[in-house]
C-alpha cells in the first residue's frame, strides 16, 4: 500500500534529492530516527491505522532537515505528550539548521490502537532504497559479531543475551537467555505490558470528592494517579486545582462554603515504603495519593528529595487551593468515604497508554508502582507490592510469555529480587508488536531513542545506532541492562535484551558502551 505521504514524497523528490546528495550521511540516520516503534519497517507488522490523523508535507524544501521535519509533523496518538516525538523532531531539524512546522503540546490521548507516524523507511523508499529486502540475520553470523562483544571484561562476570527477529518471532541468537537475572528497570517493560493488558490503553486513573450524605464533609479520594499535579500548569496532567474549581463550584452550588476536608487512600494496601528505603530520591512513598511525585522541587522526572507525607500533603494543598476559591475547610485528616457519599467532581489522568510512554521513556518509577498496583486493582488482586507482582504474573501468563525464573517484586525494578531472562524481554517485545495485539503498542512507541530522548539522550554519541536504536535502560549498581528494538541495515525489525550483573562492581559508563555497541552492531550487521 502507498500511502498518501509516499506519494506527496514523490512528488516532491526532484526538488529534493540534489540536496540529499549533499548532505551528511548523519542526517540520513536522522531521518530513520524520528519515524515511531519502527512496527513496519520490516514489512511484517501492519500499519495500525490505514492513515496517520495529521501529516504536513513540505514539497520543494529548502533542506533535506526541513524534510525530515515536515514529514513526520503529526499530532496522531499520545507519543507526543511526552515531547518524545517533538524532541526527535526539532534534533532532526536543528541537523540541517533548518525547522519545521511546530505542531505544539498536544496532552496525552488514545484510541485502542494508537496511531503511529508514516514509517520513514517507507519515505527513504523514494530514494531508492529498499527495505526488508535481504534475508534475516543468521545465528551463526550472529554470534560471530555478539560472541566477541559479550566477551568484554567491561560487561562484568555475568552476561545473557537474546535477539528476535520481530517478523516471525523466532529467536535467532541466544547466550543463557533462559538464565533469569537481576533486570534493574528493564522491569519496567514488563509492567507496562501488564497494566496494559489488565486495564487497557485507555483507562485513565480518577482523583474525586465526595460528600458524606447529611453532613458539611467532603472527602478527598485518592485513585492512584502519580501524575496529579497541584501546579499552575499542568501540562495535561489531572490538576488538583481543577478538582479545587470544580469542588468549589458543586459546594456553593448547595449554598455551602464551609466544610470538614479528611482524605482516602484505602485503594493501596501494604507497606507503602519500597524495600529500598525512605532515604533514597528514586521513588515516593506509595500511595493512591499524592501530587506531583511528592516532589520537593519543581523537576518532573529524575531524581528528586521526596515528601515523607504525600498524601497529607496533597490534601494540604487540595485545602489552600479550596479556601482560595471561598470555601473554608479544616485542617485534612486520613478517613475512608462511604458508599453513601455523593459525588462532587472528578479529575482523571492521561491514558494509561501516555503513562506507559512517560513511564518508559523518562524511566519513572512513581508511575511503574502506580502502574504495578493498577494491574493488581484490575485484576482483582491487593494493590500492594505482592499483589502488584502476582498481578504482573498472571498477566503475562495470559499473554502466553516465557515466565521461568521470573520474579516480580515490584514494578519499576529498583528491587534486586526481580528477576528476568533475556527470552522474557524479547518475548515481551515481540508481542508488543504483534498487529494481534494493538493494544500493547504504547510499549515500543514509549521506549528511549538512542541519542534523542530520555535515559539515551545521552548515550551513544558517535555510535553508529544513534537514531536506529530504541531501547529500555537498566541500572543498579553492579547491574546494566538493555532492552529493545533496532533495524538492521536490511531493514528487519530485531527484538534485543542484554543483561549483565558483576561483583564486585564493573564500572558503568564502560559498561553502558559495552551494551549500547551491542545494539549499534545489530544496526549496521546483515548478519545474513
């Protein structure tokens, strides 16, 4: 099928390839860079849609840049809501020092299958190119390039390894991919395809308040949405003053302004502390609520000092937000709402779909809880650290992926006792791009782009899978992984997971190079 942007290529193609020409071959990989999860690129995977929403085309172009920009300009799926695409985007463009149209901040949304961007490999077709033309890469090719790099002292004494090829799901090179080890936030895949599956791409988590029946006692409930933010801008986050305006309008529409504030966050259950401890800036406590991560600075991703009480907090701020809309409150305390309460207003969440993409992209591991415990609320088990990881479990299970050795004893992966194989990561990878389940996608589309976006903007420079690789970091000391996607020069869509555990301690930015060579290699090897 030839797509409309195919063709409004085409046409633009004599204006356009003197200059391609000329330009370094760098911008090339920039181009290959912002197409999305690459689901098409080996021609086995079916487009999502048979149309992307929204797509400029720029004919005559000054510069290939411009092209590149203006060919993947769209405001399709929720991808964008986390500047993911529009970071790629504006690097693309800033190559050739020329820009393209600024499509702006457009909040997380999405359909059961969220769209994906016109493949650039089908647009690079117009010069000439081909794709998936070669046969797959062959084991023993394979591991004539894998063996020597997994060989590298830097990757520490255990490394495992698997390699899928996406079009057939065949598993075409494995070293101990069946040995389980700690997989630090490669974790993360796992829970994204979880939750995903239990409550789907486009549930979306709601904050509330009620009103106690025959009373002035309005009740803050929690839903377990990390991302609640009580700041000015909320970026397409629920707003806690949204819920404030809202409240405040219903209250007075009863002739009331002035109330007794409690709050609910019996949706959790369990210890609400991570095994890691409280002293640590990776992870909040975890509770059905808090606002902005319990953040104590204005930063939305990244390590970051937490509160000891971000519920409290949250309805401390929730009361000040209150009194300045006219209504008075005193001061919140902790109490479950009835079944008789009347509801007042609600907020809810970007989809799960953009939370799964925040999530992976940024490494979040405020949302992986969260997201742990909405599987285990979907699921029907306790919406605790061990239900979150039963939940995990039973999720996958269904999806009919490789669960030996697996352990799941949080969501996010700072727990050593995770365990994964490398079969598992590519396993769940593979499914993830099964046109079968379309459902999943958000979990390819969210992964970090080497070079551009997330944990790998600042990895890979020089590396030839700059653009090409996409890909899930993990760390912990002593451990380093890397799962993902890649296409090989042929144009094959490749599944990878490489895990590796040292002690004592390797170094990590070796040890990082040592991994990411192993992904730019499946970039630039046929291996056929």
């Amino acid at each position: 099928m030839v797509v409309p942007e195919l063709k409004a290529w085409r046409a633009a193609r004599p204006h356009v390839v003197r200059v391609a020409r000329s330009v370094r071959p760098q911008l090339v990989r920039a181009v290959e860079a912002v197409k999305p999860p690459l689901v098409r690129a080996a021609g086995a995977v079916k487009p999502l849609v048979t149309q992307p929403s929204t797509v400029q085309f720029t004919a005559g172009a000054a510069t290939l840049g411009l092209v590149v920009a203006a060919t993947v300009v769209t405001a399709a799926g929720p991808w964008d809501s986390t500047g993911q695409r529009t970071a790629e985007r504006d690097w693309a463009a800033s190559q050739g020092r020329a820009g393209g149209a600024d499509h702006g901040h457009v909040s997380g949304t999405s359909g059961k299958a969220p769209a994906p961007a016109p493949s650039a490999a089908s647009v690079l077709t117009g010069l000439g190119g081909s794709v998936g033309a070669g046969p797959s890469p062959t084991e023993k090719a394979l591991a004539d390039v894998l063996g020597p790099l997994l060989d590298n002292a830097a990757l520490g004494t255990e490394r495992t390894a698997a390699v899928v090829d996406l079009a057939t799901g065949k598993r075409l090179y494995g070293k101990g991919a069946g040995d389980a080890l700690s997989p630090a936030s490669t974790t993360k895949i796992a829970t994204a395809v979880a939750a995903l599956t239990a409550a789907g791409a486009d549930h979306r988590i709601a904050t509330r308040t009620v009103l106690e029946p025959d009373s002035e006692k309005v009740v803050l409930v929690g839903g377990g949405d990390p991302t609640l933010t009580a700041r000015k801008d909320a970026e397409g986050n629920a707003s806690l003053r949204t819920l404030a305006d809202e409240t405040a309008r219903a209250l007075k529409d009863r002739k009331t302004d002035e109330v007794t504030l409690s709050y609910d966050t019996s949706l959790y259950e369990g210890p609400d502390v991570h095994p890691i401890g409280l002293d640590n800036t990776n992870v909040a406590r975890v509770t059905a609520l808090m606002a902005d991560e319990g953040r104590l600075d204005d930063t939305s991703s990244g390590t970051a000092k937490r509160t000891e009480q971000p519920a409290a907090d949250a309805a401390k701020k929730f009361a000040d937000l209150l009194k300045d809309r006219g209504i008075k409150t005193t001061d919140p305390v902790p109490a479950e709402a009835t079944d008789r309460a009347k509801a007042l207003a609600t907020v809810k969440s970007p989809p799960l779909s953009a939370l799964v993409e925040r999530m992976l992209t940024n490494s979040d591991n405020d949302i992986a809880e969260a997201l742990a415990r909405q599987t285990a609320v979907a699921a029907g088990e306790p919406a605790s650290f061990k239900g979150g990881g039963t939940a995990i479990r039973k999720q996958l299970k269904k999806l009919g992926l490789p669960l030996k050795g697996a352990e799941f004893a949080d969501g996010s992966g700072l727990d050593r006792a995770d365990k994964l194989t490398a079969d598992l990561l590519t396993a769940l990878l593979a499914k993830t791009a099964d046109p079968a389940h379309p459902e999943l996608r958000p979990a390819l589309t969210g992964l970090p782009v080497a070079g551009f976006t997330g944990t790998l903007s600042g990895r890979y420079a020089g590396q030839p899978g700059t653009g090409l690789v996409r890909a899930k970091t993990g760390t912990l000391t002593g451990v380093h992984t890397l799962a993902g996607t890649v296409v090989d020069t042929d144009g094959h869509l490749l599944a990878f997971a490489f895990l590796t555990a040292s002690d004592p301690p390797t170094e990590p930015t070796a040890t990082q190079k040592g991994l990411d060579a192993l992904a730019s290699t499946l970039a630039t090897c046929g291996c056929n």
